[in-house]
C-alpha cells in the first residue's frame, strides 16, 4: 500500500520540522557533538522509528527529505549522515537494493565526525546490512566496532538507546548462525537496555529454532496482550504474525497457522515491507497446510509464491556480494591507511581500490590485506567463480533440490568424488549430494532450506557422515572438504 501523506500528517510533520528548526538554531553554536545528537539527532531518530513502526513509510521518506535539505543549508553533515541512515533502515523493510547506497552516503557525511552516536548508529545498520546477505564475519566487524565506539558516549540515555540496537543485531547474527546460546544473551542485553516488540519477536523465533516451543509461547502470549501492535499495519504486527504462524505451525495447530500467515501476507500486501531470507518460508508452510486439506490449487499457488519470492532473495543476495565487499574493503584500508598515516601506502591503496573496481580481478584482490582470512577467502572465491557459467548452473541446481545436481557437481569436481569414495567406497548417492553442499560453502540453514529439512536433521546428517568417513570431531567439515584431495 502506497500510503499518502494526507493532510494530518503533513501538518504533524510541519510541527515537527517547526520545533527542530528552532533546536538547530539553539544548538548550533553548541561544540559538544553528543549534545548535539541528543538535541537534534535523536528526536528526529525517534519520530522516524515512530512512523515507521506504524507502517507511514511514505511519510517518514518525506520527513527525511525535509531534514536533509535543512541540514544541507544549515552545514550540519552529521545530521544529513542521520537521514541516509534512516532511510537506509527504510529500504531494509521496503527496497534493500539501495540500503547500502545510503549508507555509504551517511559514512561519506561522517568523515572526521567527533560523533560516537553517530559512528555507532552507522556500524550498526553495516552489520545489519551484511549479516542479511549471509556475510557474518563482516557483520561481526561492524558490531565490534560500535561496541568499541559506546566506550565514548557520556550520556547514558544515548549510549544504552544504541547498545540495545547494536545488542539485537548481534543477536540476530548468532541467531542465524544457530548459536542460540549466544543470540540469547545479546537478545536479553538488549531489550534489558530497551524493550520491544521486535526484540521480544526475535527471541520467539529463536526459542522455536532451538526446540524450546513452550519458552516461545510464553513469549507470544506476552506480547499479544500488547496493545501498541494491535490494529496497526505495521513491521512489529508482520513479525508478529509471522512467528506466531511458526509456532502454530510447529505444534501441528494448523488452522491458526493459517491465521496468522493470512495477516502477515496481508500487510506484506499493502505495505511495502520486505521479508528476511527464511522469513519467505511462510509461503512454503502455508502450501503445507493447504497440502494436508488436499487443496492442490492453494498448494500450487503458495508453493509458486515461495519461490518467487526465494528467486527474488537469491538474486538479491548474489548483486549485493560485489558493492557489499567493495564497501568492506574500502573501510578495512581505510583503517589501515590510518593506522600507518603515510601518503605512499594513502596513495597504493587508493590505487588497489581503483583497479579493483575497474578490472575485478582476482589478482587484485590478493594484493590487499584483509583484517580478516575469512573475508579475503569470501571475496577471493565470489571474484574467482563469478564468470563460471558451471558453477552458476550447479548453484541453482542445487538451492532447487534438481535430481540432475550430483551429476553436473561431479563434471565440476571430478576429484573430490573420486577422493570421497577412496576414503569410503560405500557411500551412498544421498550421502554424496549432502558432501556436495558442504564442499559448495552452504550452511546448515540453507541445506535445511533447500533440501525440506529440518536444521537439527542437517546436524545429525553431519556427525553420522563423520562417523562415516573417519572424521574427528575437532576437524572443521567445510575445511576438510576444501583441502580433499586424491
């Protein structure tokens, strides 16, 4: 729904716009940037989060417009760098394609800021950003990295506002990554600093992820008796719903399952929000259910919809590695660049950057040095296979769950099947398809995904296939596989 900014809400926002312009000129003289982000920053913050919760996102895209050409006017870049950022946290929900746009923009606005608010607001969308295009070594930088900045902040009342954003999305990273422990400790740390409805949907989800559907409910049941995400179209009434679906779901409740899926597809409907990688699932269980009532002609019709809506993610994801690592690697050299502070290596990384971005070569890329093995490894291996139409069509195959993908996996990596069957001659064809994923770099979740499967299924999969091919328990299986040879 493309909402209009009626009236009403032009003339809020003109009241809005009236009393910040009267903040501005109060404060601009004021040399304290923290004090200058809670005056200014933080109000403008907060009306945005307000209208975004209760789905006005048209309203909320005018607001910043307003803002930016104020602050443009007024010379203040800190404050332009706030309104890339909430329109970046607006194109999570409704066009992630331009999210990272505008956050190099705000990082550009924030060159030689003194405001640790502001550093910590743009580390925290960065990992937001990577972490949902499956890069979560990249994601874990950016949260340390504003961790490291709330050091600096005085005000509490701004410090613990931003650790509890920063808390949920590390949280969030642990959680995709299976490691409920951990997300659970950075969920708790953050609604401790700053309760909500999202964090409180977050922790559910994980509940349910970790085999825990009574800890889920409980949760639920919490946060439906809520009334500020009740009869609003808004992103907390979506994950609201969406996990609520899970639980049912889970529990076998199939006809509240329905529900709540028809209310999350109803807002997804008319607004413009956007689902996560594996929130696109509420598709595939929704068919499920029609599957059990013997509706072939639902089941078709949301069984289409999910992989649509899968084709859209993954399309998402792979046009998103190329100026996502671009982004990383320009923010590691810089720091390297600042911690040497010499114009010869100023002058060689900019020069390594250019033709990086010019001539994409693998070559190039070695010549960096990346703060972390894990993230040179990323680029090298996406730089290196870019072009390989084989490897493309074995990608597809293999998120399709096609009979014909261990074949054309094979004509691919002849060798380590063959190395495979030397190290146990009677595996399987299934236990060849499932070591196939594994040297592919998929991980549990996306196994799980792409194969129909629960995640804890994947993981016994994996320690029978130890057993099978004598592999100890501290040996990393994708490392393993990677380095197997005849």
């Amino acid at each position: 729904m493309n909402i209009q900014v009626n009236r009403s809400q032009k003339k809020k926002i003109g009241y809005f716009v009236g009393i910040f312009l009267l903040l501005l000129a109060t404060t601009s003289c004021t040399p304290n940037a923290e004090e200058q982000f809670k005056a200014i920053d933080l109000p403008l913050i907060e009306k945005s989060e307000s209208l975004e919760r209760t789905g006005h996102l048209e309203s909320c895209i005018t607001l910043q417009n307003v803002f930016l050409k104020t602050f443009n006017a007024d010379g203040y870049k800190a404050g332009e760098a706030t309104c890339f950022i909430n329109l970046a946290q607006l194109c999570f929900s409704a066009d992630p394609k331009n999210y990272l746009i505008f956050l190099d923009e705000a990082k550009r606005k924030l060159v030689g800021s003194k405001s640790a608010a502001q550093m910590i607001r743009l580390y925290t969308a960065y990992a937001k950003y990577y972490n949902d295009i499956h890069m979560p070594n990249n994601a874990f930088y950016y949260t340390q990295k504003a961790l490291t900045n709330a050091k600096k902040i005085n005000d509490n009342e701004i410090k613990n506002n931003l650790l509890a954003e920063a808390y949920k999305i590390k949280g969030k990273i642990y959680a995709d990554l299976l490691q409920s422990d951990s997300a659970y400790y950075y969920y708790y740390k953050s609604r401790l600093l700053k309760p909500g409805v999202i964090v409180d949907c977050l922790l559910a989800k994980a509940y349910l992820e970790d085999n825990k559907p009574d800890s889920a409910k409980a949760k639920l049941t919490q946060l439906e008796h809520l009334g500020d995400i009740k009869h609003t179209i808004s992103y907390a009434m979506l994950m609201f719903n969406r996990v609520s679906g899970d639980y049912f779901f889970n529990q076998r409740q199939f006809n509240e399952a329905e529900n709540a899926y028809l209310k999350s597809i109803s807002i997804l409907d008319s607004t413009k929000f956007f689902l996560g990688y594996n929130d696109v699932d509420l598709y595939k269980n929704m068919a499920d259910i029609y599957y059990k009532r013997g509706d072939l002609k639902k089941e078709k019709y949301y069984i289409t919809k999910w992989k649509l809506a899968r084709m859209q993610q993954n399309k998402y994801i792979y046009e998103s590695y190329e100026p996502a690592m671009a982004s990383f690697l320009e923010e590691v050299t810089h720091k390297d660049r600042h911690d040497n502070n010499t114009m010869r290596l100023l002058m060689l990384v900019l020069s390594i950057l250019v033709l990086f971005i010019v001539f994409f070569t693998f070559r190039i890329i070695k010549k960096h040095k990346l703060t972390k093995e894990t993230s040179r490894k990323q680029t090298a291996d996406f730089i290196k296979t870019i072009h390989d139409k084989r490897y493309d069509e074995v990608m597809v195959l293999a998120k399709e769950n096609n009979s014909a993908f261990l074949s054309r996996f094979k004509d691919l990596y002849p060798k380590f099947i063959e190395a495979l069957l030397i190290k146990n001659s009677t595996l399987e064809n299934s236990e060849q398809v499932f070591c196939a994923y594994i040297k592919l770099g998929f991980t549990t979740k996306e196994i799980a995904t792409y194969t129909f499967v629960q995640p804890m299924s994947v993981q016994q999969r994996k320690r029978r296939l130890r057993k099978r091919l004598g592999i100890s328990s501290d040996v990393d299986l994708y490392t393993y596989f990677d380095n197997l040879t005849i």
